[in-house]
C-alpha cells in the first residue's frame, strides 16, 4: 500500500427529514447566499424545506448555475457574494451546483488576476468562504471531497480543482429529495458513481486488499439497486442505497493509498466540452474501449472485477474480456447507450479531444502511457 494522508471534515446528515437539521451547522450570525440551478428544487419542495430550517437567517439567493457549471455564471455569483458581503455558501443541488460553489468560495477571496487560475491546480486555492451542502442528485461525490469541474464557454475548457479548502462543512443528503429526478439524471449519477469507483480499482495492484473489497461492494450495490429503481423510482431504500455508494465512490476513502487512473473522466470532459454530451453518457462510451486497450496492464484487478464482481471463472484473460463485456450491458441495461454512432458523432472528434488533452496533460492513465494516438484508437474503437 502507497503512503497517504486521509482527511475528511465533512460532517453528513443521511436520512428522512436532515434538511430540517441545518440550523444546527449554521452560525446563526452568518450571512448565507444559496446557490441552485433552475429551479427544480422548488417544485419538489425542497427550496421550501430549506427557507423554513433556515428562519431567521440573512439570505441572499443565486439562480441559475448550469448542467456542467460555467465560469462566466460562476463569475457573476461572485460579484453578488462580495456585493452582499456573504460569509457562508449553501449549494442545494447537484453536484454542478456543488462544485460551482466550490470555485466561488475560492474566487471570492483569490487574490490574482483572474481566477481561472485556480483551476488544473495551476494556482493554489487558499482561504476559501465556508460553505454546506444539500445534495438532491447523488452521482459526483461532490459533496465529501475537495474536487470541482468547470467549463469555461471562452476558451472552449472544462478543467478540474481540487484543494482542502473547498472541502463541505457539512453534506445533507435525504434520498426524498431525489424522488422527482428524471430518470435520465438518475441513472446518470448511477453510471457516474460506478466509473469513479473504476477509476480507482481497476489499476496497479499495490496489495490493498481493504480498499479492494470496499470498491468491489459499492460497486455490487449500484449494480443490484439501479433496477429496482428504475422498476420503482419512489423506492426509498434503494435510493438511499444509490446515495450513499456514490458518496463512498468519491469521498477520496477508497482511494487511500492506491494507485489512480482518472484517464476516462480526462477524455470525457473533453467530449462533453466539443459536443454537450451528459458527463455520464461520456463515461458510458470511454471506458470500455479503454479497458480493452488497457486490458493487458489492467489484467490481474480486472480478472479480480470479473470474479468478485461479476461472479465470473476462468482463465484471467477470459475473465478480464467478459468483466469489461459485462461492464458494458450494464450501462446498456440501464438505458446509457456506449457507442459515438448512437449519438451520430463521427470520428473526427477522436481527433480533436485527443490533440486537446494530450497537448494540455501530456499522456495520461496510471500506466503514463495513454498519448495522443493511443487515445485516438480508444475513440475510434468506441464509433
């Protein structure tokens, strides 16, 4: 096992009703903005739940934080933190909103030119405002780690940050609030949440045979509940079930001290940047042509996957070539569909995306061994 720091000041309220709570985790004298997206929240009641918890509170709200959240939005929340002279953020939402607030606790007290800065890690984040979480649609594990995406319209980018600083105080996550999402959005966060844990398990084994078991049970758990859901999205136990994998897949535990890939989220931003795919349904197309291009360095933890997970026997090679099979009907099975033809996009895009990643990163994966024309074949092999 690889040496590794564990840090984790995020304190959760799960279950029926913790909306109700967060006065108890909010300073009475703190001056609060909320942050949502487009309004869904009030449709379903949970806008309602929040402005009761929070009677006498000083609130300012912010509207319209988008689906893969933009900097030039994020700039204007900014402008109306300090103009407000707020001192705490809530994001009620998903993880957009969530990782929107991130960078606008960050930006609002950076102290450069221009905050895009801040992400790709280029400028570290220092003192950011403090800020708590309602989540309403699990899937980015936004909510219990430091990590955040942002797309910038001008220069054509989506970049990533992650700091200790921007880490929630607090995360409410109540599997009622999420009832009323479509189930495009559902199933999204389930297929999200599955390749987070991949990216992290499917890689070098560095004997970590405890983190090894906990991937392999989220995992099992997203591959057991996301039928019932589907059969019965009011089902409350195995929204719950789905809510707390996907926090466990990105709440950086599993990823103690193993060694991390990260390449098909690296290249899924990009598709989502040239042609507005859903980030889940980029995912969905990646990773199984990866692990085909991979299977030979992935082997020994992919013929693992195929046993313990998908309950397969075998020769390794057989195993890891079904595993990454079954990977594959499971997306189909849940209605994600894993080929660029079905979204009538050719294969010029294998181009661009790997020109722009390769020439801002360098080559990627865990293996360093994912250049420009490797990932050119991995998308080709996706058409």
């Amino acid at each position: 096992m690889n040496n590794f720091t564990y840090y984790n000041p995020t304190t959760i309220l799960f279950g029926k009703g913790s909306i109700a709570e967060i006065n108890t985790l909010l300073p009475l004298d703190s001056k609060i903005m909320i942050l949502a997206g487009g309004g869904s929240i009030k449709s379903n009641g949970v806008y309602r739940q929040v402005r009761e918890a929070l009677t006498g509170y000083s609130l300012v709200e912010f509207w319209g934080i988008q689906p893969n959240p933009e900097y030039e939005t994020c700039l204007e929340a900014v402008r109306k933190v300090k103009k407000n002279q707020v001192d705490y953020l809530l994001a009620v939402g998903g993880g957009s909103v969530l990782d929107a607030t991130k960078f606008i606790a960050a930006a609002t007290l950076y102290e450069g030119n221009d905050p895009w800065d801040i992400m790709g890690n280029r400028s570290s984040v220092k003192p950011a405002l403090p800020l708590g979480v309602i989540l309403t649609l699990p899937a980015t594990g936004s909510e219990a780690n430091g990590n955040a995406v942002i797309s910038r319209k001008e220069t054509s980018q989506k970049l990533a940050v992650s700091s200790l600083t921007l880490w929630p105080k607090f995360a409410v996550l109540d599997p009622e609030t999420t009832y009323s999402l479509p189930e495009r959005q559902t199933i999204n966060g389930i297929v999200d949440a599955f390749v987070h844990v991949t990216e992290q398990y499917l890689t070098n084994d560095v004997n970590t045979p405890l983190q090894d078991r906990q991937a392999e049970g989220i995992l099992l758990t997203l591959i057991e509940e996301a039928p019932k859901i589907k059969a019965d999205p009011n089902n409350y136990e195995a929204r719950a079930n789905i809510m707390w994998s996907a926090t466990n897949a990105l709440n950086t535990l599993i990823g103690c001290g193993v060694v991390q890939d990260w390449a098909t989220h690296m290249i899924g931003h990009e598709l989502t940047v040239l042609h507005g795919l859903d980030h889940a349904r980029t995912l969905a197309i990646v990773l199984p042509s990866l692990l085909r291009f991979q299977k030979e360095h992935k082997m020994g933890k992919l013929a693992q996957y195929g046993r313990r997970v998908w309950g397969l026997s075998g020769a390794d090679e057989l195993v890891a070539e079904e595993a990454i099979n079954k990977t594959e009907k499971f997306f189909r099975k849940t209605g994600i569909r894993t080929k660029f033809s079905e979204y009538g996009i050719d294969a010029q895009t294998c181009l661009v995306a790997a020109e722009r990643l390769t020439s801002r990163m360098g080559p990627v994966g865990e293996q360093g061994n994912l250049t420009r024309e490797a990932i050119e074949t991995i998308l080709k092999n996706s058409q």
